[in-house]
C-alpha cells in the first residue's frame, strides 16, 4: 500500500474512534443526567429563572416507621449489674410496670424495713405515752376536786388551831396556872400546827396553780405526742429516702406499650440501654420531605405508605417547620445523598403491617395541596 493508501485509512480509522467516543460520552450522559433532570425540582440550587417543571399529584418521600408515641429506649444506670430481667421480647406492659431489678435490690429492701421498723417502734412509744397521759388526766380530773376541798378544810383547821393555840399560850390575868409539862406541850404542839399549816398552804398554792396552768400543761404534753412531731418527720424522710433508694434498683416501664427488643440480659453490666418499648396501637410513619415541596403539604392531607409492596392509606398529621439534613438514605446510588428536609408525620390507618416492622425504611406519598401563590 502506497503512503497516500496508508494515510486515508489512517484518517479513516480516527474519524471512527471520535464519532464512537463522542457517541459513548453522549449515552453515558444521558443516562447520569436523566435521575438529576428528574430530582431538579429538589435541588436547592434552582436559578428562578429556570422553568418549573410539572409537579406530581403527589409529594414523596422517604420515612421511618414508629409507633405515634415513640420508640423509647429504656435504659439502667451505666456499670448497674443486671439481676433480673422481668420481661420478654413481645410482651405488653402496663406504665409503671417492673421491667428489671438491678444489683443491690436485696439490700435496699432491708434498709427500708429497717426505717419502716424505727418508724413502728417511735408510734409504739407515742402511742403507749398518749395511753398514760390519758390515764394520768383522768386520775387528776376524779381528784382534783376533792383534794382541793380537802386541803382547803385542813388549813383552815390548822390556822384556827394555831389561832387557838395562841390565845391559850397567853398568861390569864386570874385563875390557876398551868403546870411546867403542860406549857411545854401546848408550846409543841402550837409548833406543830404551825409547820402542817405552811406545808398544806403550800401544797394548796401547788394546786391552785396547777389548775390554772392545766390547758397550757396539757398542750405541750400534746405536742410531744403529736403526729407531725419533729422526730415523726424525721422518720418519714428515713422511710421515702430507703423508697427512693430501693425504687433506682428497679427499671420500670415509663409507658404503656409492647417489649419490642430487650438489649441487656441478666448477669451483664449495663451499658445504658436496657431494652426499647413502644406502644404500637398507633403506627405513623415519621416522612423526611424535600424543603422545595413542604409547602404543598397540610395537615390532613390523605397519603399512602408503602410497605413491602403493600400499600397503607393515613393522613398527615403533623408538618414540622424545622429544615435539617435528611437522616434517611435512598438505596439508589444516584440519588442526591445531601438534602435539605422537613419532618412530616403521616399517621397510617391500619397499624397491623407496620406494628411487626418498626423503624422499617418505607416510601409515602402524600396528596399535594394547592400552593398559594401569594407564597411562590
């Protein structure tokens, strides 16, 4: 083959390899470019200038499903040894229900007794103090009365024969005297009226002034034997203290609803969680929704909730107004992966498919609202 031969099939076999290759780079971009032509009506970048193109009738989106109320992580105190696990994967709890006992229950218990015991004991003996001051007022309230006439009778008695006493000790102006012995015993003997006349004085003064005094003795007697006495007091924040104490040995389940997984077995150290729970009577599905098409979406809006092929029906029943980076991920790799969304809370009708699946990736799409122009 001549040079010129040579060199138009040279020619030839270059024209060949560009048309290919600019028909391969052509194909490849039409294929990368058709899901971005599709997602443009999400993408935050949008130049208003650019045309809008035609929306759905519906908005979709990628969600999660959970119960309405939650999943709530219950957990145990982090390094707490596991004694007892009280509940099993599936089983419905009531709120407030013992779901674990954790390390030192034993001891807790005892502790508690022990102050519930002091706390017998001090009632015991307030009781027993009220039994004796009862027996002791009565026994006064009988007497009382007639050791005041008594006393009363015998100082008048003896003042009259002290009284007499000393009108006997004076010497008569006529008549006979008396002899030694008789002076000297007239003179004890005055003595001695004397002495019990100032010590039943003294004991009437006690209890005229007792009588007086009886209300406010009463009342601080009353006092020490009160209910609300400041060593009751004591003793009831020595009892709820061992409550509480005992109370952080056991888990209990802060909702109603069903064991969904149990997380920590018995004999392990806690790591925080212990198990999640949900009430799964009402299942939602909790929809991540481009920032571009929030507002196309209302309270009330019918939606449908894909799951496993299954289609669900619900409504929407929250729209949140908080815009954060999306926490679900599509399994398509040409998918934007960074986006811009709004939570929103479809509550799905029949709850049954979606009770066994939670925290299941599900697709939703929700019924678009009219947009008010005034807001474009």
């Amino acid at each position: 083959m001549d040079p010129q031969d040579r060199r138009s099939s040279r020619r030839r076999a270059q024209t060949i390899f560009l048309a290919t290759t600019a028909g391969a780079v052509v194909l490849l971009g039409w294929k990368l470019g058709l899901p971005l032509l599709e997602g443009r009506g999400h993408a935050d970048d949008r130049s208003p200038t650019t045309a809008r193109p035609i929306a759905r009738p519906e908005v979709r989106a990628l969600a999660r499903l959970e119960p309405a109320s939650g999943l709530v992580v219950v957990g145990a105190q982090p390094g707490a040894r596991i004694e007892q696990v009280l509940v099993a994967e599936g089983q419905a709890v009531a709120a407030g229900a013992a779901l674990a006992v954790l390390e030192g229950h034993a001891q807790r218990e005892q502790e508690l007794a022990v102050a519930e015991a002091q706390k017998k004991a001090a009632e015991f003996r307030r009781q027993l103090r009220r039994d004796e001051l009862k027996l002791e007022r009565e026994r006064f309230d009988r007497l009382k009365q007639t050791r005041l006439d008594n006393l009363r009778s015998l100082v008048a008695y003896l003042r009259s024969k002290v009284q007499g006493e000393g009108k006997d000790a004076r010497p008569a102006e006529s008549g006979p005297s008396l002899v030694p012995g008789q002076a000297v015993a007239r003179e004890i003997a005055s003595g001695q009226y004397k002495t019990e006349l100032s010590r039943s004085e003294i004991e009437l003064k006690e209890l005229e002034t007792s009588l007086e005094l009886l209300d406010r003795q009463r009342a601080l007697e009353d006092r020490e034997v009160a209910e609300d006495s400041p060593e009751s007091q004591v003793l009831d924040r020595q009892v709820a203290l061992a409550n509480a104490a005992l109370d952080l040995t056991v888990v209990r389940a802060p909702i109603a609803g069903k064991v969904l997984q149990v997380a920590a077995h018995q004999g392990e150290v806690s790591s925080g969680p212990l198990l999640f729970l949900g009430d799964v009577g009402t299942m939602v599905a909790r929809a991540e929704v481009f920032q571009s098409d929030v507002l196309d979406v209302e309270v009330g809006a019918p939606a449908e909730v894909t799951i496993l092929g299954r289609t669900v029906g619900g409504k929407v029943t929250r729209v949140g107004s908080v815009v954060a980076r999306n926490k679900i991920y599509s399994l398509d790799p040409t998918a934007p992966v960074d986006r811009r969304v709004v939570e929103v809370t479809v509550q799905i009708d029949d709850p049954a498919p979606a009770s066994r699946l939670v925290d299941m990736q599900v697709d939703v799409a929700i019924r678009r609202q009219a947009r008010d122009s005034g807001a474009q």
